[in-house]
C-alpha cells in the first residue's frame, strides 16, 4: 500500500481548512467547486469515501509513530495543532 507524503497531506489539509471557513463567509460557487476538489483529493489520498473519515486518517498519518508529534510540528510548521475541522 502507498503511504502520502505527509507534506502533501498537510497542505491538502490546510488548503481543505481555508476553504471551510471561506465558504462559510461568502458561499461563492467557485469556492465550493474548490472545495469538492480537494475533498475528493483528501478522499482519494487516504482511501476513504468520507471527508470525515479522510481527515481523521490524515491527521493519524501525521501523528504516526515513526513521525513524533514534535518533529511533525517542526517538519510542518504547525506547532502540533490538528487541521482536522
């Protein structure tokens, strides 16, 4: 099975976050295209039919045993907050 590249997940992740809350603010047809798309990519990505369920994935990926909480944090910039939303 592949595994995602963690820096491909976090920045799916982030972009799926930033997209939330613009939808949210202004409901613009083209946002909510954006959001489909990367939806699916994180769907895809992770192996699931769920949103939901590929974010949980994905933050397990990044939380995974081989990768510390505190390196990730590192590695990624975000301080060891989840994106999960």
């Amino acid at each position: 099975m592949l595994i995602p590249d963690p820096k491909v997940v976090r920045t799916l992740l982030t972009r799926y976050a930033s997209l939330k809350i613009a939808q949210a603010e202004r409901g613009r047809d083209e946002t909510a295209r954006e959001l489909a798309d990367v939806s699916y990519t994180l769907c895809v990505m992770m192996g699931t039919t769920s949103i939901d369920d590929a974010i949980g994935k994905a933050d397990a990926l990044l939380l995974a045993p081989g990768r510390p909480a505190e390196a990730a944090a590192e590695a990624d910039g975000e301080g060891g907050l989840s994106l999960a939303v």
